[in-house]
C-alpha cells in the first residue's frame, strides 16, 4: 500500500476516491481499467471498511457469502471459496484483501490518510482533498465511498469518564481483542451487532448483563459450513444468478413468494412463515408480497415470531420483556440475524435488564446505575449502539460546492439527492451508497457495483465528449427526494419513525427516511435510463481553457 507523503505538493489524478471497503475497492479497479489515475485514500491501516473496524466476536454478515461477494470478475468468483453460508468478519476481510491482492490495486491504496476536507474550485473544476496530515489532492472526479455504517457513536452517558474499567464499542473493536472471560461484562444496545455479538461473549463471561431499550425482531440465521453441491451449482449458475440479483427487489438470489398473505389460507401462511424461519436470516422479510405493506399480514409475521421467542426463552417474564412491541411493524427496524441468541437468555450466567422500564440514570466508577437506584457493578462495557447513518461520514468531511455552499447545510433537513449517488451545487462529486439509494436495503456489494460502473461510465462519457462538469439540477433532485419519501410512505417504514433509517437515533439529527425503498431492479433501470437519455436530470458542461487547468 502507499505511503501518506509528508510533502507540501498538490498532487494531481484523474480520480479521488474516498474510502478503501467495497466501494472503494472497486472503484479504484473500474478507474484503472479505463486508464485513469487514480488513488484511493483510508483512513485506517487496513483495506475494507466496515469489515475492518467491525472486528467484535460473532460479527457476521446477513447476506449469504456466495451473494455477497464481487461479480465483476468472473476467475475470481470461480477461484475463491467460502466456507460458511454466511461469511464470518476475518473471512470477508479475507477476501477484499485478497481482491486487492490479486488485481494488484495497492499501489493506488493509500491507508492511515483521513480525508478532512473536500472543496471544488469552480476555476479549474477540480476537487481539492485535504487530508488530517496536511497532504493536498487535486482530481476532476471525487468519489466517495465513505460508507453508510462507518461513524460508529457512543451514546452520550452522563459518568462515562468515570468508569474505573474498560469499555468498547463494536464498531471499533480492538484488533487484538478483548479478553471477557472470568468478568462482569454489560451489553448496552440490542441491535445487530448485539445479538451476534451476545452469544459468543456469554459463553466466557462470568455474568453477562443485558441492557435493552428496544427488543428487536432475531431471526436464527441457520448458518452452517458451505456445501460443497450449493456452492458447485452457484458456480455454474453464477451468470444468471448476478443478472437476477440486480433486477430483483433487494439484489440478491433469496426467494420471495409473489402471493399476498391475504391470497393464502391460515394453513398455507403459516406453513410459509415456517418455511421462512427454518430458512433464517433476512428470508422472512421475503415471505409475502405485502408483508411490508400490509398491517394485517406485517402482525402475523411479527406474533409468529413473538412466539417462537416465548417457545424458546424459559423465563416468561424474560420472554416477554424480548419480545418486540405490537407497534413495532417486523422488519420496520433493521432485522436482526443471529445464532442463538434467543437461547443464551436461558443461561444462569446471562440477566435481561429492560431500561425502558428503569431507564440507565448514569455510569458509575464501578458500573450502571438505573434510574431506582439499583446499580451493577461491572469490570467492562461493550456499547452496541450503532452508527451516524448514511450521512455521518459525508457530514464529517462536509464538501465544499459551488459558491462556498456546504454539505452539512444543505442538508441540515435532511438528505437531498438525486438517485442517491449526486448532490445539486457539488459537481463531479459521486456518493457510493449514498441516502436516496437502495444502499441498507439491499445486498451491499450488489448496490455498490452498480454506482461503481455508472460513475465509471459517466466519467468515461465525460472523457469522451470533452465534458468538464456533471451537476445534479435542483429540480431533478427535488423529484427524487419527493420520490424517495412517497415510497416509504407506502409502505410500513412510515410508521416505525424510531430507527436509524430515520435518523432518530443520533441526537439532533432530522427525522428524514434515508434509503430508497423502491427495489434495487427498479432502481438499476431508472438510473441506466437517465445515462442512456444523455444524463437526463444533470447539467453538462462543455471544457473550456480554464477549466483544463490542473490545480
């Protein structure tokens, strides 16, 4: 990988791209095979993004691993071998490093380089990236593959700065890891990363305590070792299989049923909701048509799942204190995937604290203490409380636009995009993932691609015609964010406003539906479409003597 330069210089390249995970890494490919410079600048020492800082015991991704993995090459899908169905953290980091390895894309890697500004200069039209240690980037094209998950927070606990032990968070878990056996350890979140991480520390804790606000919604992920026929036949089918995956609703090969709930008899439903479960992971969420829009058939999913929760939890009280609220629509809130998480609760070793009913008052030197008085005095913490999403790590480097027009500004309502990849008054600037995409709703790595190739094909139609600059025009933007917010307000999303989806857990954040609901296929066409229609929406504009210039 490349070593940051301690000279002053700017240093000239076709393309800047922000960010060294999925995104990042293929985008530094895509650029170099269209014979464009090009250098990729992380923040951290290591490739892969989320799947470098998520390093907490029993991180795991939901997506299968034959899925969740690059389709561009068709040598590397065939040569690389996954082990589980569903990939576990160092396998996945694995495998980015072994893309980069393979492609021999490190050259143009540049780690331990945080990106602290961005600003266009409306004279040259080029970027300007300066980074924390004084390095000045020059590029026609900034890409920013910053991620969705990437700012982890830690909530802002009165006492925190007095606990005598140590505490972690997931999302910066420590590389060498974190020795839990023999402690008093408390969990604080029951989201994703909790209910993977959970089990796997209450196996060596001395105590594990629990300390829930929201029960979720844990679908078993039945994961087990690959076998060896699936994975034969994935690799024989892997051309129509990638094709299937980006015109789908969520780009990827899981199976949804086409049939309401309401077209099937009690029996079959229930049949299928069982099918489903035994399935794992996210394939619930596939079981109906309408299991997203319909309250009716949303409520029997959801006390289908309530009751698997009291089969399975011994204590009825325990039971009921995770089984997830009536008004909690399943699915509404990031579903979560795991593997005996249910289970654990059943230990001696493991307590559920509810603190919606006894909310946490402060930590104390020696641990938590609730709002009756009743204090648990631990020797580590682990927050599980999630990240600043979708616009956390854009809002952190806040570009610069035209006229001085700031990111963080113009959304400080909320996001505003058009097709979640461009920003009015910010040109030649691409998110990856960005909110108004499908992004968190679908399969990652299959959204990430299909940004990836257009702003590829975009810059290499830019080339081509001897365009300076590509800019988002206010009206299109304005159709789109309209668009993205009517289509979560037809679904089931429109009643579940507590979620990072919204925004609602960061403090001071506005209260705005980020990603776009709408399906990735549907998607994928509307934005191959504007290309095809000359960029539709943007406003092209034509090189001229100045804007050659390189600084």
């Amino acid at each position: 990988m490349q070593e940051k330069q301690q000279d002053s210089a700017v240093r000239q390249f076709d393309a800047i791209v922000v960010g060294a995970g999925f995104g990042g890494v293929y985008a530094v490919y895509k650029f170099r095979q269209m014979g464009m410079s090009v250098r990729v600048l992380e923040a951290g020492d290591g490739v892969g993004g989320t799947w470098y800082h998520n390093r907490y015991p029993g991180a795991r991704c939901d997506i299968e691993s034959l899925d969740y993995s690059f389709s561009f090459s068709n040598e590397l899908q065939q040569e690389w071998n996954w082990s589980e169905r569903y990939a576990s953290q160092p396998e996945i980091l694995a495998y980015i490093n072994h893309v980069v390895d393979r492609f021999d894309l490190a050259k143009d890697i540049q780690l331990n380089t945080r990106v602290t500004g961005a600003t266009f200069n409306e004279e040259s039209n080029r970027w300007l990236i300066t980074t924390e240690q004084g390095e000045t980037f020059s590029a026609k094209y900034a890409v920013m593959a910053t991620g969705v998950l990437s700012v982890h927070q830690v909530p802002n606990m009165k006492g925190l700065e007095t606990f005598e032990k140590q505490w972690f968070h997931t999302g910066d878990w420590p590389k060498e890891g974190v020795d839990v056996s023999g402690k008093r350890v408390g969990v604080i979140g029951t989201g994703s990363s909790a209910t993977q991480l959970i089990p796997i520390v209450a196996q060596d804790a001395q105590h594990l305590y629990v300390f829930q606000r929201t029960p979720n919604y844990t679908m078993p992920a039945q994961n087990h070792p690959m076998k060896p026929d699936v994975e034969k036949e994935w690799k024989a089918t892997y051309p129509e299989r990638r094709k299937f995956a980006r015109q789908s609703g969520f780009g990827h090969n899981q199976v949804s049923n086409h049939q309401s709930g309401k077209e099937v008899s009690n029996e079959e439903r229930r049949a299928e909701l069982e099918r489903r479960w035994d399935l794992g992971g996210l394939y619930m969420m596939r079981a109906f048509k309408d299991i997203l829009t319909d309250p009716e058939v949303n409520h029997e999913a959801a006390e289908f799942v309530r009751n698997k929760i009291r089969s399975i939890v011994k204590d009825p009280e325990t039971a009921e204190a995770l089984c997830p609220p009536g008004e909690l629509y399943i699915g509404t809130k990031r579903l979560c995937s795991g593997t005996q998480y249910y289970e654990t609760f059943n230990r001696d070793n493991v307590s559920l604290v509810n603190v919606r009913k006894n909310a946490i008052d402060r930590i104390t030197p020696k641990g938590v203490l609730l709002q009756d008085g009743t204090e648990y005095e631990l020797d580590m913490i682990i927050f599980a409380t999630g990240f600043d999403a979708m616009t956390g790590a854009m809002n952190r480097i806040n570009p610069v636009g035209r006229n001085g027009r700031r990111l963080k500004d113009e959304w400080a309502a909320g996001p505003r995009t058009y097709l979640g990849m461009t920003v009015n008054g910010f040109p030649n600037m691409f998110i990856i993932a960005g909110p108004g995409s499908p992004s968190v709703f679908s399969n990652m790595v299959t959204s990430i691609e299909q940004h990836v190739e257009w702003v590829t094909d975009c810059a290499k139609y830019m080339e081509a015609h001897n365009i300076a600059t590509i800019e988002a025009s206010v009206e299109a933007q304005d159709t789109w964010t309209e668009h993205v917010t009517e289509a979560a307000n037809r679904t089931l999303y429109a009643y579940s406003k507590d979620t990072w989806f919204y925004g609602s857990n960061t403090p001071g954040k506005p209260v705005v539906f980020m990603p776009y609901v709408g399906g990735v296929g549907n998607y994928y066409q509307r934005i191959l479409k504007v290309a095809q229609d000359g960029y539709e929406g943007y406003t092209l504009s034509p090189a001229t003597q100045s804007s050659n210039k390189v600084a």
